[in-house]
C-alpha cells in the first residue's frame, strides 16, 4: 500500500483531472486490488469517510467509503459504540433509484479542505456496484441522512461525474472558509511552541 496526493482544486492542472468524466473498469485484477488499498490508505490518512479514484489522479469509476462508527452518548458521559465503522468499496457505482425526498447538511471535500457547504441530496438511494471480484452489488435504499453510506457515497459518484459538492450547493451563502482560522490556529500554535522553548532555555 502507499499514500497518494490528494488532488486540489486551486492548483490548475489538478482541477482540470477532478472536472473530467472518469472511464468503466473492465479489468478485475492485482492491479485494481492495489489501486484500492492506496486509496483506502490514502483516505483514513486524510481523516475521510470517502474517496474518489479521481482525487488521487485516477480517471476510472472506483469510491473507497468507510461509513463512521455509530456511537451512542449515556447520560454519564461516556460513550458506546453500537456499530462498527463499515468499509465498502464500489468499483462502476451508479445510482439506480433515489427518493423525491431531500435532505440537506453540511459537506466537505478532501479536495477542497476548510469549505463547507449545505447540499441537498435525495433522502435514500439505491446503488449498483461490482464488487473487487467484478460481482454486481446492490445497496438498497441506503440512507442518507448524517454522515452515512448513502449520504457519502453520492458525493462520491458526484466525482467520478466530474462535479464538486460546492456546485450541489443551492444557497451559497452556507459555504464557509476555515482556512483561515485553521491558519491562525496554526501560528497560535508555532508562537506557544517558541514561548515555551524560550522559556525552557
């Protein structure tokens, strides 16, 4: 396995990988399963609950998610997990059903750090995928209410279509920039570190 470059849109030549149309797998082999695995990697690294083969400047139809663990707060305070983070790997997604209904929360992309948006998206969805085998799968009526599979996983496909969360994005005044505050929270941070360096010295 080895971590890839995520692809951002300020850089030009990466915005013009991440605007394009991926192209069908045809071929289920060693080569794929590798391609999977640097993306899997490449994704947790990022601290991200889904990539897109075009994120990492591979233009063929494969999302990597990891749905987040379910966790259940008690009045004490402590936590329970009451479901298991869950893997799934979507080699030729396609939508094949989704609600009338919609659903909007805020997104954020790997390619595009520190903004955030409100996107609607149909409240469920229904997926077809290949399987690393180049079995056809079905997720039926995946929700997508939160940070769940059917939520991420139109996000996804969203990519390999060439288009961004941020052009989902009906009212743009939901989009935000912490860039910025991420920024001063990094020179906060450096100013600390040499306050207590000098002081140690």
């Amino acid at each position: 396995m080895a971590l890839r470059r995520v692809l951002q849109v300020e850089n030009p030549d990466d915005y013009t990988v991440l605007k394009s149309k991926s192209v069908r797998v045809t071929t289920f082999d060693a080569s794929l399963r590798k391609l999977v695995d640097d993306m899997i990697e490449t994704m947790r690294a990022a601290d991200g609950v889904g990539l897109a083969a075009p994120q990492i400047g591979v233009l063929r139809r494969i999302v990597v998610i990891e749905q987040p663990a379910q966790v259940e707060e008690h009045e004490d305070g402590t936590l329970e997990e009451i479901a298991p983070a869950e893997l799934f790997v979507m080699i030729n997604p396609e939508v094949i059903k989704a609600s009338d209904e919609q659903f909007t929360m805020l997104e954020g992309c790997l390619s595009l750090p520190g903004r955030y948006g409100e996107v609607p998206r149909p409240e469920w969805v229904t997926i077809k995928y290949y399987d690393l085998d180049g079995k056809e799968q079905r997720l039926r009526h995946a929700d997508a209410h939160g940070y769940v599979v059917g939520r991420i996983a139109q996000h996804e496909i969203d990519h390999l279509d060439g288009v961004l969360f941020t052009e989902r994005i009906v009212d743009m005044s939901t989009l935000v920039d912490y860039r910025e505050q991420a920024k001063e929270r990094r020179r906060r941070r450096g100013l600390l570190r040499r306050k207590a360096s000098d002081a140690t010295t």
